[in-house]
C-alpha cells in the first residue's frame, strides 16, 4: 500500500482554506484501499508561534474534532498529535546534522519575516525563533519517518516537501538509501483558495471564513467577500471570482455547471453570495454539530489520539533504531 500523510498546526480555527487544499483531499484518498494514511496535528510546529497553554489545548482540540467531524476514520486512519511521537523529534536533529544551513536560509516563511524586518529596517532576525527557522527540518523528519509517498497539502506547503526531499537525497547520499522521497499531492484546482479579500485564505492575512462558522456570522462573512462592483454582470468572469472558486468546492457537478450559466447571464453578486451560502451551510451543517458534540467531549478524543500515537509509534519506533544504527548510534 502507498502511504499518505499530512498534518495542520494549531495556530487557529480550521478555514476553508484548510478544508480544500488539505483536509478534503486527505479524506478522500483514506477512504481508497490502496492508500495507509497518516494524519495528525502539527503541535510543536505550533509553537513557533501560540505560546500560551490555554489556547494551545483549545485550538489543538479544535484540529482534533474538526478532522473527526469531517469524517476521518480512526480505525483506519493513524490519527496521532506529533507532540505523542518522540521519535520525529529524535529524527529531527538526525536531520539537522545532515541540513546545510544555507537551504533553511532559502525557506519562504523565514524569508518572508526577514525580508520584512529589512524593509522595515529592523534588526534581519527580529521576532525570530528557532522554531522558525528549523520549522523545515521538523517537518521532513515528519514526513520521512513514515515514508509517506504522497503528502496532500495546499501549494504553500510545496516548497516543505521540496526541502524534505533534499534532505532526504542528502541523508541517503552519506549513509546509503534510507528515505523515500516524498511527492506532493496538490490539486491545480484548489491549490491557493481566495480569502475575504481575493488574497490566499490565511491567517496570517486575516482574510480566513471558518469552516464551522455559525450560520448567521458565516453569512455575514461571505457578504464581505470583496467583489468588485465595476464588474456586477460581467459574464465570462466565473474563473476570476472568488465566490465561483469557493462555490464550486461545496456544489454538486450539475450545481457548479448551473452557477456558471448564471455568471454567464450576469447574476448579481448579492445572488451569487447566497447562492454559495447555501452551498456551505448545507455541506456543513452534519459535521458542525458533530464538531461541536466533540468539542464538549475532549477525553473520547484524547482516548483516539493516543490509540494512534500507539500504532504511530509500532512503526516509526524500530524504524528510528534502523536508522540510528545506520549513523553509527547503536
Ligand atoms: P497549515 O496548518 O498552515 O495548513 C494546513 C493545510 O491547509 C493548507 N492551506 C491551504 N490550501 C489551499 N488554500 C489555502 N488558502 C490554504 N491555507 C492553508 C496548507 O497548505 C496545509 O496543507 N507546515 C504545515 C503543517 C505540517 C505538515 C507536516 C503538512 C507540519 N508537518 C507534514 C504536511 C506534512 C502547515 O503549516 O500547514
């Protein structure tokens, strides 16, 4: 069986953003027979940046039950949090001892804060914790002690992958074949979902929709999605909208082709927002009860979690001892 496996950090509510690019795609190739997956929640990555214990629980709860609730199968699918499996955290430094620097200077989250601080003349490395910096090398230690061969992800997370197979080539260069080099899954399709404000969903943007939003605020969020209103009846636009680009993940087929008919007619985009309310509202209305049930149940989930921090660990534990004895540790 192939292996897939991906992970979502705790540093806020689950988004649309998440749900497309990640979380949908994941679903759907668990369910299939030919694929052993493995999906957990990125808590130490986390950490580089919710740095209060409070909210750190409450949001890796929220991670918990939202993958739950959206139907992930425990029996079948190894769901663990990465803080329960040691051996990523030992393979980690493993890693880092075979990681030139200079490739986690090429990192775009690090780059991104950097070149910030530069044009803010600030210090280059203000507001940067390791964790930052090294946030790669977690990641392919993650990703490599499973040998997962497919990691479906939202194209942000691309170049992680891309690092992962690096340091993969350069471990097996010193020490001889070990990892599997990891593929991405990225869908050209729902690869960069649009947020409020026609930018990546992110949080960091503060543009997200919430994908367990109530109904009343969810409403109102997608009426503030930035339309522009020189363009109200201009047909062949559907591909540009945002309100298409989401509409489209939550309708059916013959939904999706009734809506494009409507963008050709000139639907207006008061219509166009009620119509993709009513697409997201119905989707989501089982797995936001479910949710909720869940969040008022912490220990059933504590219970799933460490069941499959356990059978994480029945794999990556003698794997770990391979490869210590490859560098020489046993
Ligand atoms: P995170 O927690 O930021 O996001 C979780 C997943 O959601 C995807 N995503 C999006 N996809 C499409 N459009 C968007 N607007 C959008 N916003 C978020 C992300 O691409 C991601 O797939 N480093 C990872 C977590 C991680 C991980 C891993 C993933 C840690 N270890 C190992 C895969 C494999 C992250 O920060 O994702």
């Amino acid at each position: 069986k192939q292996r897939v496996l991906t992970g979502i950090k705790p540093t806020g509510r689950i988004h649309l953003g998440n749900y497309v690019g990640a979380i949908k795609p994941a679903l759907k190739l668990a369910e299939s027979e030919e694929f052993q997956a493995s999906y957990f929640i990125a808590d130490y990555h986390g950490m580089t940046k919710v740095q209060d214990a409070e909210e750190m629980r409450n949001l890796t709860r929220g991670i918990a039950a939202a993958w739950l609730a959206l139907g992930l199968d425990p029996e079948k699918v190894t769901f663990y949090r990465q803080s329960d499996v040691p051996e990523i955290f030992e393979l980690t430094w493993i890693l880092s001892c075979v990681t030139p620097k200079g490739l986690m200077n090429r990192a775009h989250a690090y780059k991104a804060m950097t070149d910030g601080n530069k044009g803010a003349g600030q210090e280059v490395d203000h507001g940067v914790n390791m964790g930052v910096y090294t946030y790669p090398v977690l990641m392919a230690s993650d990703i490599l002690l499973f040998q997962a061969d497919k990691v479906p992800v939202g194209k942000d997370q691309l170049q992680h992958i891309e690092i992962a197979r690096d340091i993969a080539g350069y471990f097996n260069k010193q020490y001889g074949g070990t990892f599997k080099l990891p593929e991405h899954f990225i869908q050209e399709q729902s690869a960069v979902v649009p947020g409020l404000d026609g930018r990546k969903m992110s949080k960091s943007y503060n543009n997200t929709i919430p994908l367990f939003e109530e109904p009343a605020k969810l409403k109102k969020l997608i009426n503030k999605i930035k339309t522009d209103s020189s363009l109200p009846t201009d047909p062949k636009d559907h591909d540009q909208s945002v309100i298409f680009a989401l509409y489209r993940e939550f309708a059916s087929q013959e939904e999706v082709s009734v809506m494009k008919d409507r963008f050709r007619d000139g639907i207006s985009w008061g219509e166009a927002k009620a119509e993709l309310f009513h697409a997201i509202n119905g989707k989501m209305t089982g797995p936001r009860e479910r949710y909720m049930e869940l969040m008022g149940s912490p220990e059933k989930m504590e219970a799933i979690l460490a069941r499959g921090a356990q059978r994480a660990r029945e794999t990556t534990a003698p794997f770990l001892t391979e490869i210590k004895k490859k560098i020489g540790i046993l």
